[in-house]
C-alpha cells in the first residue's frame, strides 16, 4: 500500500470514528508511525537470480563435467576415425555417443536420488534440463566442429563438407529427439531406455553405411536435407515443450 | 499466512494412498503422525507441488500452488525421507549447488551457508566429502539445504531418522526456534519428537487424516483407555497375545503392563494417565486398531 492511500484511509477512519476529538497534529504523528510500522512490516523478497543467472552458475556444477564427457568421447571417436581411417559415411555412427556424452550429467539426479530435492527448488526441472541442453550444445559444437575438421583433413575433401555436416546432425538429433522423449514420457527406466537406444542408433547407423552405400553419395544429399528438417522440427518442437513446461511451472521428467 | 488442502487424494490404481484429507495450517509446527504406509510421505510430496494429486488442491494463501509454480517453491523448504546426495560434493559444494537450484545469488550463499553449517553443527567438516559423513551428518546436511531460502513453508519427511538422542534434541531445538512465524510440517513415528515440539499434530491412518488437534486434545482421546496391571510371566504372554500392551517392565517375579483397551482389562487393573503414545499404540497397536478411527 502506497504511503499516501494509508494516510488517507487512516484518517477517513479515525474522523470517522470520533470527529470531534481529533487533534490533527497528533492524527498526523500517528499516521507517521503507523505508515512507519507498514514499511517495515513489508517483506522485502529475497533477491533471486533468473534463468541467466542460474546457467552461469550451472556452468561451474553442469558445465565443467559435461565438457569433461564430451572430451572424452571426444578423444576417443579421434581415436577410433584415426585407426580406422574413417570414411565420411561412417560419421553418422559416432554421432549418437555426442548425446550419450552429457547423459551422466542429465540423469545424475535420478541416479543419486537427488530427483525431489531438485524438484522443490526455484528452478524448475525443466529448466536445469534447458540449461544443461544449452551447455551440452555448445560442447558438441566444439566436438562436432573438430571431428569435421580432423575428417576433412584427413579425406582431403572439403568439398564434402556439407554432407558431412548433414551426417553429424540428422542421427544427433534422432537420439536427441530420443532422449528427449524417453524423459518426458517414460516414468521407470528412462535412463537405461536411452543409453539402449543410444548404443542401438551408433549399431544402426553403422549397418546403414555398409548396407546401404548409395545413401552416403552425393545424389543422396536431397534425402539428408529432408530428414535433417523433419528431426530439427521435432527437436525445436520438443525445446518449445521444455520451454512452455518451465514456464507454466509444471514438473518434467520424473521425479517421484 | 495459510496452507491449505481440501479433499486431497492420491490414488494409485485401485490403491488410494490419501483419501481425501482436508487442513488448514496457520503458522506453527504441526507434527504428521501415522505408521509406515499410512499416506504421510505421499501427502507431503502432493504438498511439495511435486506428486500431482488425483483430486483435490493445495491452497497458499489462497492460491492454487501449482498455478504459483517458482513462486510457491521460491518459499518451499523441503527434507524428503530418503534423500541422496552427490557423494563427491563437499557439504559447502552440495550447498552452493542446492543455493544456485533455488536462485540464492553467490555471495548471499556463502554468508548463509557458513551461518546454516553452524547452526547444524558441520562447520568443522564442511570441506570434507558428503560422502565421508554418517548417517546424522547426511540428515543435518539434508536439514541445512531445506533452510536456504529461509523458506515460509517447511516440510520435513522423517527428519530425526537415523539422528541419535543429542542430535534430535538439537534438531528439535532448531525447529522450535525456526518455526516463529513459519509453517513447519514434519512426519515421523517418532512420537516423542512429535510430543516435544508440535503445535498440532495430525494422525493419519491408511491414507486419512483421523485426528488433529493439539497433543492435550489428542491425549484426551486416549483417557479412560490405558491400564497397568501386575501379572506373572506366563500371563503377561498371554497378554500380550489378547491385548495391545503398550510397555511392560519387570518388577521382581512380576511384570507390570502397560495396556490400552477401552474397557477395565481385569478387576485388578489401574487406570493411568494417557500419553501420545499411548493414543498412537491405541489406533495402530494391533489388527484391531484397523477398526479405530476418529468415531471411536
């Protein structure tokens, strides 16, 4: 309440309640004191940080591991491109283990039972799950930016940079969509669900590289490119629910 | 300041957990009592905002608290009954993470974490591992997250399990000095805690709420209803069998009985004055307590 509409009604009130016995200079002290007692009577709400905030400070406690796993599979997908001498064609199949990277992190709550501490807290599951998908992005950009970079050296074709980077996003955001799904959808499991799912999709793909050859040549481009747009409309639809839920203050995931 | 729940049920196929539970808490410590599988820990959860109910709401301040969403867990504090912890974390760490989780900006962290591991006495540890602590030292650290936004709302799911007596005195203490102008709900069938520090407590029992009151007003229920009786070995057994017996004590070549019945047990009994624990035993001691609920 304003200083002023407090002054106002109090002394609507008290002329009211005895209008001949006021003494205005009196009236006026204890409008004083009373608007005094109001002020320190308003709880003074907690500062509190906001989403951005909140992601810096996810960084030191989200970020830091996630890197460390994404350098890892990192190290070791060089590794193997390096024995193997990989042609572009198997790229699709070390793709999965980039979504597999930030996993421990995403499913250390319910792995530890930390699950319903987190869930009281300010920031909502949706949110910490927005915050580590933005952190493990910019790792797999990183990631997926050099084993790009390492093949095209390696091959010498620059040329085909671009199928290349159709090869790394469409089977990323099959298994991110997947991902994705498993922890909304699925109450029991949803960790060994994925990590199943994950592994199957590097198997997959694998198979698909030497079963079907032809997908991998450039007159294939036009199929790549079609399902590159259908899985990232599924994956902004699926950041658009994470959003929505985070803001509607709903619960994601599992958590009891 | 009001929390409030009307006709709050859970149900789980053709399982109800909570059966239409209905309160209104002001501010105050209000202790939930009621044996394992009796609905508390799914009650709190409903309250916490993080188990949606089949039925019913949860009102704060008159608003629906899943409508308040960050809002209401801006002012949640809440201890669940078997909590993990990220072993690798220090106690300051596994603060500073919950802290970041509920928005509390760094250096307002720091000052109320070192404060918060003070007044749960893990200051001397606080660089040590979680992992490394006991099992009290797990529940204090447990304790002090709760804290950390100083939250209006405390809801603590079996607090003083695994605490040893000083521990619990301690913990009671802090609650008692906490509570002020605060809500606190703690569940446990630990009746003495209950005893020592609840404004009200609620009893519930296969999902619903049969008794609130003050712990006189819930003794008083009990009144009438507990007898000692000295009896020999052999017939103590038998007792035991027939009756729900509430404490027994060797007293030479007898055993005096402590026994809870709603009429004179034997001609040769002592009416006793009751206590909450008594009124507890009374309506979940034995098989037949089944049948007690708030109309007996």
């Amino acid at each position: 309440m304003k200083d002023r509409e407090l002054k106002w009604r109090m002394s609507q009130f008290i002329q009211k309640e005895r209008p001949a016995q006021v003494d205005p200079a009196k009236l006026e002290e204890t409008i004083q004191k009373c608007i005094q007692i109001v002020r320190n009577q308003n709880v003074q709400e907690e500062e509190r940080l906001c989403f951005w905030g909140y992601l810096s400070a996810a960084f030191r406690f989200d970020g830091i591991p996630i890197l460390g796993c994404h350098a890892v599979i990192f190290l070791i997908v060089c590794f193997v491109v390096g024995i193997l001498a990989c042609e572009p064609k198997n790229i699709p199949m070390f793709m999965p283990l980039f979504v597999l990277a930030p996993m421990p992190v995403i499913f250390r709550g319910q792995y530890y039972g930390m699950n319903e501490i987190e869930a009281v807290t300010r920031t909502s599951g949706a949110q910490m799950m927005l915050a580590r998908l933005i952190l493990a992005g910019a790792a797999n950009l990183l990631c997926i930016t050099g084993l790009l970079s390492i093949e095209v050296y390696r091959q010498n074709a620059g040329k085909e940079l671009g199928q290349m980077i159709l090869y790394c996003m469409v089977p990323y955001l099959i298994c991110m969509i997947l991902m994705l799904r498993v922890i909304r959808l699925r109450k029991r499991n949803n960790m060994a669900v994925s990590t199943t799912g994950i592994f199957g999709a590097c198997v997959f793909w694998g198979w698909l590289a030497k079963a079907i050859p032809w997908l991998y040549q450039a007159s294939a481009v036009g199929i790549w490119m079609a399902a590159a747009l259908m899985f990232a409309a599924f994956f902004i639809k699926e950041i658009y629910f994470i959003v929505e839920t985070g803001k509607e203050g709903k619960m994601y995931g599992t958590v009891v | 300041m009001e929390l409030s729940f009307d006709r709050l049920t859970k149900q789980y196929g053709s399982k109800i957990a909570v059966d239409r539970v209905s309160a209104v808490l002001k501010p105050g410590v209000y202790g939930l009592l009621g044996e394992n599988g009796a609905g508390k820990t799914t009650l709190m959860r409903m309250l916490c905002a993080i188990l949606e109910a089949t039925s019913g709401e949860v009102f704060f301040n008159g608003e629906e608290i899943t409508a308040m969403g960050a809002a209401y867990r801006n002012i949640l504090g809440y201890l669940p009954q078997d909590f993990g912890y990220y072993p690798n974390y220090t106690a300051t760490e596994f603060l500073r993470y919950i802290a970041a989780l509920k928005g509390i900006p760094g250096n307002i962290a720091k000052k109320r974490i070192r404060e918060l591991l003070e007044i749960v006495g893990l200051d001397h540890v606080a660089s040590k591992k979680v992992k490394t602590f006991s099992g009290g030292m797990k529940q204090r650290v447990g304790i002090a997250q709760a804290l950390l936004n100083n939250p209006q709302v405390l809801i603590l799911d079996e607090p003083t399990a695994g605490l040893d007596p000083k521990e619990r005195v301690r913990l009671r203490n802090l609650l008692a000095d906490y509570a002020g102008n605060k809500i606190v709900i703690l569940s446990t069938h630990i009746v003495p805690d209950i005893e020592a520090i609840a404004d009200e407590v609620l009893l519930m029992k296969s999902g619903k709420l049969i008794l609130q009151g003050t712990v006189p007003q819930l003794v008083q229920k009990a009144d009438g209803k507990v007898w000692e009786l000295s009896v020999s070995e052999k017939e103590a057994r038998r007792w035991e069998t027939e009756t729900t017996v509430a404490n027994f004590r060797h007293e030479g070549s007898q055993v005096v009985l402590r026994i809870l019945s709603d009429t004179k047990p034997a001609e040769y009994a002592i009416p006793c004055e009751a206590t909450l624990e008594d009124l507890y035993l009374y309506y979940f001691g034995t098989t037949e307590g089944a049948d007690k609920d708030e109309n007996s």
